[in-house]
C-alpha cells in the first residue's frame, strides 16, 4: 500500500536516447518489419577486458540471437540456430580429431572464410547463478562480410552452429525498455 512512496530506482539507461547497448530482458525493438521481444540475456568473456552480448530474441514466429560487440562501433549480427550436420556431416569429427574446424567451410551455396577464433566464457544472465561456462567459438564470414556462421565448442561433444547476417546499428528502431 505504501510502495507509492518509495523511491523508485533509475534505470541504467537514458530512456530518452536508448540504444542496443541497452538491451534488456523483456525490451521491444523493430527490425525487418517485425517486432522483437528480449527473452533472455548472455554474457561473453574474452579476456583482456573484452565483453559481448548475446539476446535470445522472439518476434512471435521466430527466435534469434541478436550478438553486440562494442569495438568503438557496434558490431552486430542476427543469428539462428542450425544443426551442426548441416554445414557437414564431418565437421563434428575434424574438431574432436584436429581441435579445430577448417578455415573454409560451404553452407548453403556460399564459401565461408575463418574470421576469428577465441576461447573465453559464457554466463547466462537471464538466471540467479554466477557460473561461467567456458567455451571455444570460430566465426567465418561470407565474402562480402555480409552473412556470418558461428561455430562453438562447450566440451568437447557438445558442439553448436548458428548462421545469420551482419547487421547495421541503423537496421533497428523503435526500442522500449520493459517498464
């Protein structure tokens, strides 16, 4: 009855100039003519002070993984998961044989090249445990850096993919925070 007259605490963002970086869970932009919705919010350690997120994002009729990196500009990519045997049946195999994929792959009638390779950590913020999960990601980008496929190793049976597009800042609007 009395919670009118507590202090409400300000929110972590300019609500008046809201941006990606200030994704939350439960936060609503447009993009691709569709309204997304956060669900759920991951955290990336690289090391050496280097942080990315992760959003698992709903419009209604699908789900995708909106990934941020702030390296001055934004880098911004939309993903969806995709099983592994789809990009080659063998691949599975070459990681557990050589530790690692190969530096060119084939998917969908397109020739990826290895852009990055990094080891770091994973944290779910979305739940009440502080456990990081370690973690080996390869990501390829198709000749023209417009098209992105991630491969990341868990352990060394539990590997998963994802592929989707580079997008730019500017291809989302409308962001509404949850409150």
């Amino acid at each position: 009855m009395f919670d009118f007259f507590k202090k409400k605490k300000a929110p972590a963002y300019d609500v008046t100039n809201l941006s990606l970086k200030d994704l939350n869970v439960g936060f609503i932009f447009d993009y691709d003519m569709k309204s997304w919705v956060v669900k759920e919010v991951y955290k990336y350690d690289w090391g050496n002070n280097n942080f990315t997120s992760e959003y698992k994002v709903d419009s209604g009729d699908e789900v995708a993984f909106l990934h941020i990196a702030d390296e001055g500009e934004l880098e911004i990519s939309l993903s969806k998961s995709i099983r592994i045997s789809k990009i080659d049946e063998a691949i599975t195999d070459e990681i557990e044989k050589n530790e690692k994929p190969p530096r060119k792959i084939h998917f969908n009638e397109e020739l990826y090249f290895l852009e990055e390779d990094a080891a770091g950590y994973f944290r779910d913020l979305s739940k009440e445990t502080e456990d990081w999960e370690a973690l080996v990601s390869w990501e390829y980008l198709n000749d023209e850096a417009t098209k992105v496929l991630s491969i990341t190793q868990w352990d060394i049976r539990n590997i998963e993919a994802s592929a989707g597009l580079i997008l730019k800042e500017y291809q989302f609007s409308n962001i509404i925070p949850s409150e």
